[in-house]
C-alpha cells in the first residue's frame, strides 16, 4: 500500500486540474524482510501520458538509521479526465 501511495502521489503532478488517477496494475518485487523502526516509500514517474503513466516506487526499512531496500514495484496509473480527487 505504501509503495501505490507513493507513485500514486508522483503520478498525480503530473495531470491536469480536475482529473485524479487510478491504479490499473502493478508487478512487486519482495526482495527482503522490512526489518526496522520505520518504511520509507519513494514514488517516481518514469513515463508520463496522457491516458496511462508509469511509475516505480521504491520502500526502504529504516533501522538504525540505515535504509535497506525491501520492495521495489512497477506501476501503471489511468488518468481519469474530468474526475477530480475527492477531498
């Protein structure tokens, strides 16, 4: 969830006033326990259209002050014209 939030979030820079995004798919890669204090989520846009958007996210574990990189996911975001976030 953390990881859909953050590049639901970059995806979101990217459209235009009075449209909002859906998640369509994405693929995640588990790549080690999330043993910490705390997750860090860092969401990117790797390809910004009109209709679609891909994104990557990347979630860090926080222990001891260092980040270990736990999941990295691939995503894919519908721009939805005319249909503005809720708030």
């Amino acid at each position: 969830m953390i990881a859909d939030s953050a590049a639901g979030y970059a995806a979101i820079t990217m459209v235009p006033d009075g449209a909002s995004v859906l998640t369509v798919e994405y693929k995640m890669n588990l790549l080690t326990p999330a043993d910490g204090e705390k997750l860090i989520a860092r969401g990117k846009v790797v390809r910004p259209g009109r209709t679609l958007i891909v994104t990557q996210a990347e979630v860090f574990a926080v222990k001891d002050g260092r980040e270990t990189l736990c999941a990295r996911m691939q995503q894919t975001i519908m721009v939805m014209h005319g249909k503005s976030e809720k708030t």
